[in-house]
C-alpha cells in the first residue's frame, strides 16, 4: 500500500509538473513563461481557446493559467469545453484576466476555476498561486490513490474474510459486535449489534467472562475453549482474541479475534479418551491373562517335569540293563525319546509363555569362551555320528578366553539351530563356523539339508510353523526358532537366514560379547 509523500518527494514531483498558459497577446505568455520557467516546470504555450483546448486534450496539464478577454472563443467558455471533456474536467484553472468585476469573478468560480488573478499581476504572487495548486493538485492525487489503495484493501479483507474458514469478529470491551463474517453469524447465529457473550453456556459464563475482563484490564490476548448456546443445541468453539488499539496512546478499541467450531474435534477427542480407556482396561485385562497363563503353565510344567524327570531316570537305567531283549531295548528307548521331546516341548512352551508375559530375562556374567564352544562341538559331533552325517567346525579367527554374556541363553541359541540342522539333514553335512572380531561373536550353522522354499522362508521364526516337504515333517513344536529370534534380539544381535530348496540352509548369528577382563 502506498504511503503519504514527504516534503522532497512532493517538491521532485512539482518539478515534473506541466502548466499550460494560455492568452491572445504573446507578451503577456512571455512574462509568464519567464516567470515560471525558474520553477522547472514543463510548459505549454496556447494563443487561443481552440488551441488550448486541443494542446490540453493531449498533453493533459497539471494546470492551466487561462486568459478570459480573447477573440473568437473567451477564456469562460474555453473553461466550459474543458470541463465538458472527460480527459480534461478535472485540470484546475486559473483564470487570468484583467476582468475584475465581482460578476466576472463569480462566473469564473461557477465554471469551475481554483483561483482567479488579476492583471496587472505581481509576479510573486503568480508563482506562489501555481505552485500552491500544483501542491493541492499532487497531495489530492495521493489522496485518491490512498483511498484507491484503501477500498481494494478493505475490498480484499472482506474477500478473505468471506472465504475464512474460521469466524471472524470485532467486538468492543463489553462483548457487543461491531463486524462479523458470515461464518461467525453461523457459529453463533449472531449478527451486528449483539453481544457475543449472551450465547456461552451457563456452565463456561463465569471464567469466560473472568477472562475476558483480564484481557481487557491487562491489553493482553486471550484464547479460549468453552461451549455456547445456539439454536437451542449446545456446542464446542475455540476462541482467540487481539486487543485492538490504533496507537500506543490511545485507548483499547476493543479486540479483534477468530472462532472455530471444534465440536467434532470434542467429539473425537472424547470418544480417543474412551479408546484409551478401553485399550487401558484391556491391557490390564491381557496383563492379568498372561500372568494368570504364565502361572498355569509354570505349575503345569513342574507337575509335569517330576514325573518325566523319573520316567527318564528309569529308562537310562532299563537302557543299561543287559539282560534285556532287543525289541524290550527298542520299547525302552521310543520311551526315552519321548520323554525328552516332552522334556523339550515343555521348556519351549515355558520360554514362549515367558516372551509374551516379557517376563523372559538375561543375566549376563563372565565365562570361558572357548571350552563353551568345545562343548557344543563334541556334544554335536556324537549325535551327528549317530545319525550317519559329517559335522565341521571352523574357528577364522581366534577366540577370546573370557566374554561378558548370558552363556545359558548362548548355550539354548546354539543348540536350537544345531538341533534343527540336524533334524532337517538326512544325509550330508553340517557345519559350524565360529569367529570373533570388534567384541562381537559371528557364527553360522550350514547344512546339507531339504532347504525352505523362498516363500517361507519369512514364516520361519513365527511360532508353531513348520516349513518344507509336507511330506517330510520331523516331529517338533515350531517354537525354537522364534525363541531363537528373541533371544538373539534380546542379546542385541542379529540373525539372517539363506536357503534353497533341495540345497540346505545357512542361519548366520550376530551377538554382542564384549571381552571380559575377568579370568
């Protein structure tokens, strides 16, 4: 928007101004243009009305110094052709003239003359009058243009006041509306002239109206959430309020602010409320479950670990017992590994309870690495010899004596994926590679196996699934795996698995083991 000129702005202006003058005698042009020519102004000279008329039409002067007493057309109807033209009304004249009866000077301000000087004049005076109109002529131009510039502000304000989303109001300090949207008088189904504090509900009309009261004593802005009565409904709006002053010495106007309606938004809000309640008491409801579950089943597991314990205890003695026959040794054997698949499962079942209670925990200490791998290797290499297939160890890289861990849940990772090569290879080899670098232990367990088809391969680790030859499933849970998983995240390791089917499976194992300076 514009701005209002400064003195030096007004004077570079007036030096740019044009001035037509206009008289039949050509020494009275002369004294004038000596006159004015000092001013820098751009001048036009005319010795006759037509002239003018033409010269004005198209150079559209700032001002015309017009001459009355001339032949053919006078100075007042010169002045009356001027203002008929459109292009030309609104050039202010002065007249000239050594007509200086009152009547002639009153016919000149009747046709629309800003001043009217008589002949002889004092040159001064002439300067002074020009350029005092010319002056009147720019700061009237400002004028215009600002208030040009005002209605197409005011115009583009209501435009977007109009388009608001939100309702837009000017109230004075006791709550009565001065202007309002069209969304506000939605809102609250009021208009112009009435007092938007009537509508608050009862309930919010003595903070709202404390708050108010503050804003107004400290010239401060507000926001506020309360309800209001409108249409005999009640609803939900958020308010934000702009003391309005038009300098820092007057008064507070009143304020200036927005509405929304956030009934909707209420709504949602107390119906997530209620979610979280539900999710909360369902949470609890789950924890207790799982509590209860993890109990049951840690009862159920001792009831049941007793007697397998002792079935196990008698068949590693029946085992020992040379008198008895070949099919009694085979019966007591199916009997052994019976038990120690329920011995298995139990334990499995057990972990599993404990993941999804997140009861399950580590308890890492220091323990001698290397005699912990030795004893994986020679228990693995005696059931691998007993199923008829080559077992490999490779040690890359030296292995420190002492790590800081939980060797229990190693041991459990370890024999897991072992246990499962072992289970999936018929004929082949298995092997194990170990090594250690930056505090971190990699080993992988390859086999010679049936594979997993691509697609399965990431059902894996979800409990109870076994993938492969459905016509091929070695008796098992589906839980190790996914116990392994845990763990190994637990540990803050990683593990990978790459198979093809027909081909065998490689499960590679990332775990965090720092060295332990204790020996």
């Amino acid at each position: 928007m514009r701005s209002f000129m400064s003195p030096n702005e007004i004077d570079c202006e007036l030096k740019n101004a044009k001035v037509l003058m206009v008289d039949d005698t050509p020494a009275n042009i002369d004294v004038l243009r000596k006159v004015l020519i000092r001013e820098g102004y751009q001048l036009f000279f005319a010795h006759s009305g037509e002239k003018a008329i033409k010269i004005a039409s198209r150079a559209l002067p700032d001002l015309i110094l017009l001459d009355v007493m001339m032949p053919s057309m006078d100075g007042f109807e010169t002045s009356r052709c001027l203002k008929r033209n459109k292009a030309t009304q609104d050039i202010p004249i002065i007249f000239i003239t050594a007509k200086n009866q009152p009547e002639d000077i009153i016919e000149g301000f009747k046709l629309g003359a800003v001043d009217y000087i008589n002949k002889p004049f004092r040159q001064e005076e002439v300067c002074m009058r020009v350029r005092h109109h010319l002056q009147t002529g720019v700061l009237m131009k400002q004028r215009d243009d600002l208030i040009k510039d005002l209605r197409q502000s005011e115009e583009r304000f209501r435009l977007l006041a109009h388009a608001s989303p939100v309702g837009i109001c000017q109230a004075d300090t006791k709550g009565k509306i001065v202007y309002t949207n069209q969304k506000w008088q939605n809102i609250l189904n009021l208009d112009e002239g009435n007092n938007w504090l009537q509508v608050i509900h009862a309930e919010d009309q003595e903070e709202i109206k404390r708050i108010w009261a503050l804003s107004v004593h400290n010239l401060d802005e507000c926001r506020m959430k309360f309800r209001i009565t409108s249409r005999g409904e009640t609803r939900w709006v958020q308010a934000h309020a702009i003391p309005l002053r038009y300098d820092e010495e007057s008064e507070i106007e009143g304020f200036v602010g927005t509405l929304e309606d956030i009934t909707e938004f209420k709504r949602a809000e107390e119906q997530i409320i209620q979610a979280k309640n539900i999710a909360e008491q369902a949470r609890i409801a789950a924890e207790a479950a799982n509590h209860a579950k993890s109990a049951f089943i840690a009862n159920v597991s001792h009831e049941l670990r007793t007697p397998l314990n002792g079935i196990l205890g008698f068949t590693q003695l029946f085992k020992q017992d040379k008198t008895l026959n070949l099919e009694q040794q085979e019966g007591v054997e199916i009997i052994h590994r019976c038990g120690e698949y329920l011995l298995t499962l139990i334990s499995d079942i057990l972990d599993l309870s404990k993941i999804e209670a997140g009861r399950i925990e580590l308890y890492p200490a220091s323990f001698n690495l290397e005699p912990f791998i030795s004893s994986m290797i020679d228990l693995f290499k005696m059931r691998t010899e007993q199923k008829g297939i080559a077992f490999n160890v490779q040690k890359n890289t030296p292995l420190p004596y002492v790590v800081q861990g939980d060797e229990k849940r190693l041991r459990q990772i370890i024999i897991n994926l072992l246990s499962n090569a072992i289970k999936f290879t018929k004929q082949g080899s298995i092997t194990l590679t170990v090594h250690y670098e930056e505090n971190k232990l990699h080993f992988k367990v390859s086999d010679t196996g049936m594979g997993i088809a691509a697609d399965e391969v990431e059902k894996i680790f979800d409990p109870f699934q076994q993938v492969g030859d459905p016509r091929y499933k070695p008796e098992g849970t589906g839980l190790g795996l996914s116990i392994t998983k845990t763990l190994v995240e637990m540990m803050g390791g990683e593990i990978q698995v790459e198979s093809v089917l027909g081909q065998g499976t490689t499960f590679s194992i990332m775990l965090d083991l720092p060295e332990s300076m204790n020996q």
